[in-house]
C-alpha cells in the first residue's frame, strides 16, 4: 500500500483531531500505518496512547478537556459524559472530580471500563446537552451518578444543594431521577434530598441539621426560610429558625461570611434585621461542630433561654423556595 503523503505532517493530522485527540481507525484512514501509529505513542515516542485506539497527538500529561474527549471516543457512539466532569460542564462548582472520566453509553454497546474512564451502560439514556462541543448528560442525571459513588453524606450535601440553591434543577425532579435510576448507591443521596425537602441549600448547613436534629432538647427548627415583618416585608432568610420562641441561627460559614469585609458589614447588617423585627440571633460557624460541639450546645442552649424571654416577635415565614409542583 503506498503510504500517504500526509502521514508525516503533524499539522494536517491535527485539523481531524479534537484538541489533539484522535482515534487510531481514523488515522489510519488518514494514511498512517497502524504499526506507525503504536510506535509513536511507545515511550520517548512524539504520541500518547490515552485509551486503548485512542491517540493524542503530543507528549506530556494530556488536560482534562482531552481525557475527556478521549474517554468519549473510548465509550464509541451515543457516549456522553456524565458525573462531577459533566457537573462542571453545567457550572457546578461543589465536590472533588474523580480521576476516572465517567461516560454513560447505551445499553446495548459493549464497552469495557479502562484506565481513567468509567463506562456505565445504562438502558436510560436521557438527550444529552452539547456543551463546548462535548456531549453531556443532563444535570439532575450527572449530579445523581456522582453522589452515587461517594459515601461520605457531606460531600453527598455539596454535590446536591448546590444545583437546588442556585435554581438549576428542583429537588423533586432529583427525586424522580433518584426513583427512576439504578438503587446501587441511592441511600445517601436519598437522605440528603429529605434534607433538600426541609430547607438545607448547602453542606454546611446540612451538617448544622444533622448536629441539630441528634439533640432535641434544642427543640423544633426550621431550616432556610424567608422571614418577614409585621407590615410583610422581607427580613431575611433565617438558615435555622426556631418560630416558637422566635431563635434565628446563622450560619456564618467564612467562605459566605467573613472572607471579605463586604461579607463582614453584610453579616452584621443581617443580624441587626432580625433584632429589629424582634427576634434573637445566635450566629453558627460550622467548623465548631468539630472543634466545639460542647460549647456550641451550651451557645445555642443560652440563646433559646435568651429568645424565650423576650416579647413575641411579630413575624411571618415561608420556605425560601417554591415547590416545583
């Protein structure tokens, strides 16, 4: 077979590349012999071999954004990325991106897990959104396929709220994909959109409710709900409200709180709300959970004792959020 011309010419192979990732069957279409192909990517070579037939045409430690397209034309036709790649796709910014690439394929290919890529064959695969020219799985499907292979409920409560807080997927429709996908690894994930349902929009407030509930002698809360005063307008929405006796807590966590001064005069600027509309603030800084709990426990104590004590404050609440039926 006489060779192609263009085989030699790095330049003309990258212009069928994506990002420098190509498939060995179309380089080999392209005039490069598949012999050539392989001795390039062996070690020292100009090539890396990234999946088994998949290419990337350089050395060195590929990017994400190559692994991922690599991991793409591993899992072959109808493959889309699903899981915390795909949650940052989408914008997600919450939880820690595994070193498998995770690629949902249909159910009927015959596709086997490598190095680096996780191939899920499922009979549900859903249209996938096109982001940077990658297929993606929707955004209730990736944040679910993540937390179903963490185990810690914390990083489960990052993966989670962050979508619900930020308005891009309810918490019922995680709830119906919850229901409609594999039960392996479902339980946390389950716990955590309960916690969704009573009002928890971040882990920091997940692990408060969790450290709240385990001790009721702190009585009934409420978690994140809108406050308004006597004439309706808003005061705030409370992370923690206890509307019998009138106790705000707040969760002054140092990323939302005090990394700024601007955050600094907000905080302080929303504690004084609250005492104005006749309520009592204790302010929660989770890392206390850990460090404190004790001290935290006798905090929160004094502060029931102190709101409790004072003149019933003329305040109404609803949830922060509206359900999506």
């Amino acid at each position: 077979m006489r060779r192609n011309p263009h085989a030699d010419d790095l330049a003309y192979l990258r212009t069928f590349a994506d990002d420098d990732v190509i498939a060995v069957v179309e380089l080999i279409r392209l005039g490069v012999p598949e012999t050539t192909v392989y001795r390039r990517c062996r070690s020292g070579g100009p090539w890396r071999l990234l999946a088994p037939g998949v290419v990337l045409l350089a050395t060195g430690v590929p990017t994400r954004p190559q692994r991922l397209r690599a991991a793409l034309l591993h899992g072959g036709r109808g493959a889309q990325i699903t899981g915390l790649d795909a949650a940052r796709l989408h914008g997600l910014r919450r939880g820690t991106v595994p070193d498998d690439v995770h690629v949902l394929i249909p159910g009927e290919r015959q596709v086997r897990s490598v190095r680096h890529v996780l191939v899920e064959r499922t009979t549900r695969l859903l249209p996938p959104v096109v982001i940077d020219g990658l297929p993606v799985a929707p955004i209730g499907r990736c944040v679910l396929d993540a937390t179903r292979r963490l185990t810690d409920r914390s990083d489960v409560a990052a993966v989670l709220t962050e979508p619900v807080q930020r308005r891009m997927v309810s918490r019922e429709a995680l709830e119906t994909e919850l229901d409609a996908g594999c039960r392996r690894g479902s339980a946390v994930p389950r716990s955590v959109l309960r916690a969704i349902a009573a009002g928890v929009r971040s882990p920091a407030e997940f692990a408060v409710r969790e450290w709240w509930l385990a001790r009721p002698e702190l009585g009934e809360a409420l978690f994140n709900v809108a406050i308004l005063d006597v004439r309706g307008r808003f005061v705030g929405i409370a992370d923690v409200f206890d509307a019998e006796i009138g106790l705000v807590g707040q969760v002054d966590s140092t990323e939302h709180h005090f990394m700024t001064p601007d955050q600094v005069i907000e905080t302080e600027r929303q504690h004084r709300a609250y005492r104005s509309a006749g309520l009592h603030v204790i302010g929660i800084r989770p890392n206390r959970l850990r460090l404190d709990p004790d001290g935290l426990h006798r905090d929160v104590l004094d502060a029931r004792r102190v709101a409790a004590a004072l003149p019933p404050a003329e305040v109404t609440w609803r949830p922060d959020l509206p359900s999506a039926g």
